[in-house]
C-alpha cells in the first residue's frame, strides 16, 4: 500500500469559516468518492467542526479533527500574532508538516501571518534564500503558473533563478508536462530591454534552460500572459501583484460592464434567453474560484493559502489544487530541480 | 483675436500612412467643422500627402504640409536614427514647437526614436530630470490619467512626486477638474507596504496634498484602478508598462472568450439580434482607440504617441487629443504645479 495523500486544513481561517471550508471539504468528498487515497486534517473548534460536518452530511472515515481554542484574526500583524499563535488553528495545521504528518498545508486565514508562521515552521529549503508565492492563471490553452505575486518586493537574479525552478517544478507536479516553457516578465522582448537584474537573469536562464528541466522562451510582456504559449512565468513580487491585481480589476470592470449592457432594456433581457447556456459556460470558464489557492514555493513543505473571503466552491478548489501538487511529487520535482540549478 | 492651437503631425509615421492618418484627420476635421480655432501642420512626402488629400475630399485652409524626404523605420534604433534623422518627418514634426511654431506634436511612429528626439529637441523642463509617458486608462466614472508606461524603469522619490505634478496638470487641462485625485501605484493600501521609495514618496506626497494643486489619496492596488476613484496614478515606468500591457491582454481575452461564446451555435448566435445593439455599445465603451495616444510630459513641449498598429479611427482620436491638450493649458498647468512643488 502507498503512502496518502494527507492534507493539512485550517477549518477556521477566512471568513464564514468553518461553514465554508467543512462545505468546500463536502464537495471535495463528492467529487472524489471513488478515491481512498487521502487523508484530511483539520484543524479548529472541535465542536464546531462537528456542527458543521453534521450539517453538511459528511461521515468519512478519512477525517481526523485536531482540537485547537483559538484563530489568527484578520487584523493582526506577523508579529503580535506569532506571540499567541501556538494554540491557533493556522499554526497548528502548519506544524502538522513537521515529521511528515502531513503533506501540504491549508488555510484561508491572513495571509501575512501564513507567510511569516509557515517560514518559521518550516524553514527554507537548502539554497534558497527567499520563498515565493505562486498563483494559477488562466489562459487560452488552460492554465500559467506565475510567481512572484507579492511574497518579496526586491528580488535578486539569484531569487529570480529559484523561482523559475520553483515554478518549473510546480507546473510539472500539476500538468505533468515533461519540459514546462519558462518565460521572464519584462516590457519589451528585445534583449536590451528591463533592468540590470532581468538581463543577467535571462542569460542564466538562457545556460539552465539547455539543461533538462525546461525550456527558457526569454521574456514575456503583459499582453501575452494569457497567450498560453507560456507555462511558467517569472517575476519580482511587486511586479506580479501589481499585475495580478490589474487583471483582475479589468475583468471585473469588463463583465460589470458586460452585465450592465446585457440587462438594459426589455430586449436585450429577452436576448439573454437564448444565450443563457452559452453566457453560462463563459462565466463559468472564467470563474475566478477556479483559480483560488496560491502556493508558497521554496519552504521545506508546501502551503497553499485559499481566499480569505472565496466562497466553499472556491475552497473546494483549493482542496482539489493541494491534492493534485501532493499526488504529482511537487517536493520530489523541486529538489531535482534545485539539485540541477546549482550545477550551473 | 486669440492664438490658434496649432498642431504638428507626422503624417508618415505608423503602419499604413499616410493613408490612416490623413483619414484619421478627416475624422476630426468632421467633428470640428463648426470651429476655427485651430492650424494642422503635416510633415511628410508632400505627393504623397495630397493624393490621400484628395481621395478623403479633405480641401481644408486650416491645413499647412511641410514635405520630408524620409522616414524613421520600426526597426530603427535611436542611436542609428538620430544620425539620419534630419530629413525625416519626425524630426520636422517635434522641431516644429521650436519657437513656438507648433503648440503640439503627434506621431505613431517608432516610440524609442519619438522619445529620443523629443528629448534632443526640445529638452527637459527646468527642475524635471525624467519625461514620462502618461496615458488614459477608462474606469466605472470616466477616464484616469496613469503615468509613467514605460519611459523611465526605475525612478527615485523626486521622479515620482514630478509625475504626481506632470499628471495633474494633464488631468486638469483635459477634463478642467479643479482639484485631481492622486494615487501611488503599490501592493497594499497600509503605510508599511512597499519599497522605501514608494514609502518616502508618499510621505512628500501628503505634504504637497495640503496646498492646492491635488488631493493626495494615498496607495491604490492594481485591482482598485478602474474604480473611478482616483484621476491620476503614478507609478514607475517598468510596473506601468507591466500594468498597461496586462490589462489589454486580459481584456483581450475576455472578450475573445465572450466572442466565441455568443457564436457558437445557432442559438446564441440568433440571441446577437436582440443584443445586437447593447453589445455594439459595450464594445463601443471600451474601444481602445478612444484611449489611443500617449503622452510624453516634462519636456518644454507635449509629444503625442500614438500607437502604431491603429486604425485611422483611432489615430482620429490622438488628434482630438492634441487638441484638448493644448486648448486646456497644458504647459501653462504644468508649469503651475511644478512651481507649486518646488516650494515644498
């Protein structure tokens, strides 16, 4: 018999927690009833777990709950609430990492916190100095990897060497691809083009990628991130929020827009009729909670921090993504990767 | 009688000219046909020029041309193009404001060439060490102003506090708004986020903010500038770039998405007859040709960019803008504000 799947999960983390999370956890079981091959630990209020687990029907022999009293608030800084952490859910489902209990750990809760906490817990992986945070993003062909998305606002090319390695490996475990392309966000495509940092970082690339684990494309502009020519790209995590944010602003403003024009006038409601379905399976391609978990790369152990205010669908999601990065190897790929990047 | 607003187009430059730019003028010699308050002076192959004169019936005593034998090719690099620049029609155009011939200069040819010359030419505004490219982003209320897009990629405090000021005077000499709201571009709205500069900027910001030219806001995040709740954003050159690009492409892709959701089967496709014209508006908002122009500021002349791959429409639309910018007093503002900052 192999080894679970075992999952870490903060119950109480986000809002609406715990209704939300044991809801998302209900649509995880359903979608993955046939399987035995994983184990959920949650951690929070006993009780309320169980209130919850109640109402929503759920009696799985695969659940274990661990007791814990209280829960990171959403106001509090790194530092106050490392003092009084140890008896919260957050660090409790982080430090079920350690010894190998769990495999990958989960919460909704604040995202500064989870950062800080997780370092602590887990430490950094030998040779790398800076851990970043990795999202899903969709684009014509299915789905990027994109990092750094606001773990480290100034990052060295050694940072920036790290996370194409550590994105390679993440976009390897989920799409089992054998040669992820790596590309580098930059403003312009010609080699002359970003600062000093990005173009010695392209040319280390440009000698890693002639090695095996992928395939530098060289840089990439704003506009093209969703062209899905690329798998993983690359950048500072200042540049990656900003840019994560953006787009979601714009789709945002866009379908608003849409909704308004579409709902306007008696015929244009009426029109809405005959393209229900087909508007249906756009909002449905596009919806953002498929995409809700970012992952922190480069600790020893993987957390996936959910969407403080994402829905149950959207924390099913997230359910589903720490599955799929513990069943593809992601820490096995990460190490092969580091192990090929110090070669050079 | 007072002054004509007198603007200076390169006729030549962009893809498809002059054929787009002189029906791109016809455009707006349309909607200004009741005034007569302004000179258009072309630079271009004078043959050229007056075919497409004749083919849009455009027989107009408000029009100057001024012929050039060359033009600056796309695949020109400033360096090679300064050298043979002379003769080109860029170069005539931006030389025109020398002397105050002109009031403005508009071209869609080459960016790092326009930039270049127009630096050469007309030099920077005392006390401004860095130009930048503003441009105008749509939102829920109307339109922002955000600079810098691309011209500078990294920038100090003083940078940033001259584009607050710079993008102030052009919010208020296109939309005549007494007080614009200014934002710093950053990853989070608390005072602890961000890099030291971005820090430090907003510091000098607030104290500028209590005297007259601009209510300072404070951070705004990427997903928050489509809002409507800011007129002006600064940020450096690299993440504008980064932003801007990201947003076309996310719009890109959404309605690329929604496009071939409507059409693909009978059904929706029947469904566009009675959404026809709410869609047609839809598009119609968020047509980026209305947006198309960028502006270069703190030189002792405004440069218009417009973009090079545009349609005539669009290009008609750079015009109007040239001619907003010059009736609204832009270097008369510029020149207000940045007396205003120095003092602090």
């Amino acid at each position: 018999m192999t080894k679970k799947i075992s999952i870490a999960i903060d119950a109480m983390g986000g809002d609406n927690s715990p209704d939300k999370t044991i809801e998302g956890l209900k649509f995880f079981l359903e979608k993955n009833s046939s399987k035995n091959d994983f184990i959920l630990n949650l951690f929070g209020q006993e009780n309320e777990i169980n209130k919850k687990l109640k109402k929503y029907k759920i009696n799985n022999n695969s659940i274990n709950i661990f007791h814990t009293d209280s829960v990171v608030s959403n106001n509090e800084t790194p530092l106050t609430a490392i003092k009084s952490s140890k008896n919260t859910s957050m660090w409790n489902c982080i430090n079920h990492q350690v010894n190998g209990r769990s495999d990958i750990s989960l919460s909704a809760g604040n995202t500064g916190v989870l950062l800080v906490i997780s370092k602590m817990i887990l430490k950094m992986m030998e040779g790398v100095s800076k851990p970043a945070l990795a999202g899903l993003w969709p684009n014509k062909k299915g789905m990027n990897v994109v990092l750094d998305l606001g773990a480290n606002i100034e990052c060295s090319e050694q940072n920036l060497i790290d996370f194409a390695e550590l994105g390679s490996a993440l976009y390897k475990s989920l799409f089992i691809n054998d040669k992820p392309k790596v590309s580098l966000l930059n403003i312009g495509s010609e080699e002359i083009k970003g600062t000093e940092v990005l173009k010695n970082t392209s040319k280390r690339l440009k000698m890693l990628s002639s090695d095996d684990n992928f395939i530098y494309q060289g840089y990439i502009e704003g506009n093209n991130i969703m062209d899905g020519n690329s798998n993983v790209i690359i950048t500072d995590g200042f540049t990656g929020n900003v840019a994560l944010k953006t787009a979601e602003g714009t789709a945002k403003f866009i379908t608003e827009n849409l909704k308004l024009s579409l709902t306007e006038n008696l015929i244009t409601k009426f029109s809405l009729l005959f393209s229900y379905f087909a508007l249906k399976k756009f909002k449905n391609k596009l919806d953002p909670r498929k995409y809700n978990g970012a992952i922190f790369l480069g600790l020893n152990g993987p957390v996936v921090k959910s969407h403080g205010g994402i829905d149950s669908k959207g924390f099913f999601y997230s359910i589903d993504l720490c599955y799929k990065i513990v069943k593809g190897n992601l820490m096995s790929e990460i190490k092969k990767n580091l192990a090929h990047s110090k070669r050079v």
